[in-house]
C-alpha cells in the first residue's frame, strides 16, 4: 500500500472529501471507537476540564473491519471542539490502497 505524507490542511481536504465524518454519524458502514483522556498536557495551553479524544474509524470489508481513518480533538467542557473549524483533526486516511498521514515537520 502506498502511504503518503502529506501536510495538515491537504489530510483534512482529503477526510473532508471522504464522506467518511458522515457516514459515521449516520451509522453508515462505519464504526467509530473513540478514547477520552482527561486534563491534556500543559504544553497544549487548554482550558481546564477540556478532554482530548482519539476517534478511529473502521469500515466493514467483506468479513473484517479496516481502519479507514483517526482523529484528534480537544474537546471543551460544553462539548465543542476547541479549533477554528469545530471538527476533529485528522491525523491517518485511508482511501483503497492509499493511505495519507501527517508529514513530519
């Protein structure tokens, strides 16, 4: 499979594009596991309360599950996500065979 590193905001358009956010809040062939994590880091500069969670998301294949993509949000103690955009952040897609991941910086 060939993997690709790509920049932050190329990964989003490219889990934007995926359908793969709406598929799993309709429940659409999609499974989503997330973890929660209380009080992040101080380096992360949260306000307190904020909780960091990991999404990952799997597709059913045939008779297996296929990890299709994972997030990363911070979420605030009234619920919305603490970025511009209000979604979580991508960091692993997979399209096919293609799979894109953060660059390195």
């Amino acid at each position: 499979m060939p993997v690709h590193a790509v920049s932050s905001a190329r990964l989003r358009q490219i889990f934007n594009a995926s359908g793969y956010l709406e598929r799993a809040a309709s429940g659409q062939n999609m499974l989503v596991t997330v973890t929660r994590r209380s009080q992040p880091a101080p380096e992360y500069q949260q306000p307190a309360g904020t909780v960091s969670e990991t999404a990952m998301y799997r597709e059913s294949r045939g008779n297996r599950l296929v990890v299709v993509a994972l997030t990363h949000a911070f979420v605030l103690p009234d619920g919305t996500i603490n970025n511009r955009r209000g979604l979580p952040d991508p960091k692993y897609v997979r399209i096919g065979d293609d799979i894109y991941k953060l660059a390195r910086r």
